[in-house]
C-alpha cells in the first residue's frame, strides 16, 4: 500500500500588498519542489469567504503553478461530488 503526500496551500493572514509576488513566487517553487520530491497533489483555498485568506482567481494561479511543474496526469476536483457534475 502506497502513502500519497500532499501540499496544501493557503495565503498568510497578514500579507501585505508590497509582497504579493515574491510569496507567490515562493508558493510557485514549493509546488515544483513537492512533485520533485513525490508529493502527488495540491489543494488550495479558493473561496473567497472561507476563513483562511484565499486564492481569489485560481485559474491563474493553477496556471503559474502549472507552467512551473511537470505534470504527467493533470486532474483537477472541486470536492466529493465534482463527478455529478
């Protein structure tokens, strides 16, 4: 039985507009590194009234992210009953 890792991803509470692209850039490297080093998926915080600070446009995010990353199957879930849709 194989254990899959993941990275999950959010946005600190307390960011400050100065620093907005050298965290991003940071997040960027985690998630190339992460599959680097076999961590199989990466969840994010996309909703803007969730308690945790949030990725607000995720579709240019998940572009950085995967312009950055070599990904051999990408699969993308909104959550357990994304197959209804």
């Amino acid at each position: 039985m194989a254990l899959d890792f993941a990275l999950f991803d959010t946005l600190p509470r307390n960011l400050l507009p100065n620093q907005t692209a050298a965290v991003f850039q940071q997040k960027i490297g985690n998630a190339a590194m992460a599959e680097q080093i076999g961590y199989k998926y990466l969840f994010f915080i996309e909703h803007q009234n969730s308690a945790f600070p949030a990725i607000t446009s995720s579709n240019v995010y998940l572009a950085a992210v995967a312009q950055a990353v070599i990904v051999s199957q990408r699969e993308v879930h909104h959550g357990p009953d994304d197959h209804l849709a």
